[in-house]
C-alpha cells in the first residue's frame, strides 16, 4: 500500500495510439502535479474531472508532452483513464489509505 501512495508518476497504455507526423505515441506517463502546474484551474473542476480542466494540466504533466490538439482529438476511454491518474494524485495520503488501489 505505501508503495501506491508514495507514487509519482504513472504509465497510461492508450487505446488509440496518437499519430504525431511519423511516430505513434502508445502509452504517456502522467507525472504527480506540484502545485504550480496546477495555476488557473480550480481545484474542485478538477477532481470532477472536467474536460477544460484536464486540457489545461495535462500538456504540463505528460511524457511525451501532450498537446491541447492531441488531447482533443483522443478516444474518451484513455482521456479517462489520464483524469483518474490526476485525480488519484491529488488525494491526500489520509484519503488514500481507503481508496481501492490496482
């Protein structure tokens, strides 16, 4: 359990691989957001999971850094499974200690 607490980062395999020119991007690792990639974006929005909100975070938390265009374009199911890391994130420890982990 520590170990899921303690996490910093998280790899996402993608449904649908983005297409950037000639390569096909096929998982994204979501790194934890510090506190100022988190600026112009209420917190609450976030943790509901609202499109705009992620638009705007996720291009500063990805790897391979994911554009507002590619993240607008991508299958819902992976913008999900990215919004449920972020989220995941942003619990506190004392939250997460009784929230069912993978």
């Amino acid at each position: 359990m520590t170990e899921q607490i303690n996490k910093t980062s998280e790899v996402i395999e993608l449904d649908q691989p983005i297409k950037r020119g000639d390569t096909e991007i096929t998982s994204v690792t979501i790194r934890k957001p510090k506190s100022g990639e988190l600026r112009g974006v209420r917190l609450q929005v976030l943790l509901e999971m609202d499109v705009n909100s992620m638009t705007e975070v996720l291009p500063r938390i990805t790897v391979p850094t994911l554009t507002k265009d590619e993240i607008g374009v991508m299958e819902p199911g992976d913008l999900l499974n990215m919004s449920i890391a972020v989220v995941n994130f942003l619990l506190p420890k004392s939250m997460q200690n009784n929230y069912p982990q993978d």
